[in-house]
C-alpha cells in the first residue's frame, strides 16, 4: 500500500526567507504523480504545485518548486521569499493511476507560519 | 464560474440522527471525492465515485453512505453507524481526461455531532 510520510507537523519562517517542507512516500509503482496542496485559514484547498514520476526536472511555480529525488522516495517543497501570505497548511499527496483507481493519498500536512 | 459548492458551511446534529452533506459540481467532471480531515491526521477517503451511478469505498467508509445519481452531485450521509462523525468534511471533482489533472476542492463542511 502507497504511504505519504510529512515528518515536519509545523514550522516557521521569516518573511522574504526561504524554507523548505519535506514530504517521503512509499510505493512499488513506477510512474505516479505527487502534488503540494495548500490549505490557508479559509480551509479552501488549493494546488500548488506537481509532478510526474517519469519526468527527472524538478516543477517549478513562481515561488515554489520542488526537489523530487525518485530513488529516495522524497519529494520536498521549497518557498523562497516567503510571504505572510503563504501561511496555510500544506499537504503532500501521492496518485497512482495505473493502479487502476484514482485514489489520492495525502500526507498528515506541515502547518506553515510566516513571520513579519 | 464554475466551482465546488458544499452546503452548509456548518451542521449540527444531535447524536443517533443520519445527517446529509451536499456537494455540487459545475465543472463537468466525471470523478469525485470525499475527504474527512481531523486534527493531526491529514485528509482520509470516506468514498469516491469515477463515474455516474458507480462509487467505491476508500479508506474509512464505515458508517457513511454516498449515492451518484447525477454526474453534478455526490451527496454523503452521516450514519447513526459513523462513531466519531464530528469532523470537517471536503469534497473534491477531477476530470478523468489526464493522468496528472488534480483535484479542485469545495470548501468544506464542519458537522458537529452532539
């Protein structure tokens, strides 16, 4: 069964720093797909970013990227020049389609502050 | 625009009452999801549904009932059955056209079971 491990239950960061959330995974599947999720005060869930196993480059949005080490399971998100804006939960999330479902597998989330 | 719709924003049920959650979709499409989040725990999958008149159960359906009579609406029941209902609850919708298309999400609903 697929696993998505975020070992980091919260943390802080001066704005206009950078900071980096960690998300591991467990799978035997080849090709898979992972994604940040963000969740500000509003709880209104939103896409930040994702990533096709198959693909070596790392994601890139504006601000947020990602390291994806495929043989290390890891897949961590990075925010650089941090906004108070960006507070909000984040959640990993792992999909094997190939598996023959469509079953989303999110991770226990890193609650973000960012400092003024 | 189109868009989640999950209403109410806020239920309150007495303990031993069955209670229904709505959620709407505009989006046109076909998969759709629901969520329980708790404290700690992240997001677990009550059901999911990836075509009209077909669901499955995910990871914690026990006590919970869902019906997919119309591709726009994905309706989930609190049972009596459901042991701890008190929770915030999230339905999601992706199109099933691309591998990678991520979820769109409603913005919850928090059902309180007293």
């Amino acid at each position: 069964a697929q696993t998505v491990t975020q070992s980091q239950p919260e943390m802080s960061v001066q704005e206009a720093e950078t900071v980096t959330l960690s998300c591991t995974y467990d799978t035997s599947e080849n090709n898979y797909y992972l994604f940040w999720y963000k969740q500000p005060p509003s709880r209104q869930m939103i896409l930040v970013i994702r990533q096709e196993a198959y693909k070596q480059q790392n994601a890139t949005e504006n601000r947020f990227s990602v390291n994806f080490q495929k043989a290390a399971k890891s897949f961590s998100l990075k925010i650089s020049d941090s906004q108070l804006g960006d507070t909000a939960m984040y959640f990993c999330a792992f999909l094997a389609p190939y598996s023959g479902t469509y079953k989303y597998i999110f991770g226990t989330g890193t609650r973000l502050k960012v400092l003024a | 625009d189109g868009g989640i719709t999950q209403s109410p924003k806020y239920l309150f049920r007495k303990e031993g009452q069955n209670v229904t959650l709505s959620c709407e979709q505009n989006l046109n499409h076909d998969a759709m999801y629901w969520y329980r989040q708790d404290p700690g725990q992240g997001l677990r999958l009550i059901y999911y549904s990836q075509i009209v008149n077909d669901f499955q159960k995910g990871d914690i359906a026990e006590g919970y009932s869902v019906s997919r009579e119309k591709k726009e609406s994905f309706p989930l029941t609190v049972t009596s059955a459901q042991k701890n209902p008190t929770a915030f609850y999230l339905c999601a919708s992706r199109t099933t056209t691309g591998w990678d298309s991520p979820l769109h999400f409603g913005n919850g609903t928090r059902l309180t079971v007293t």
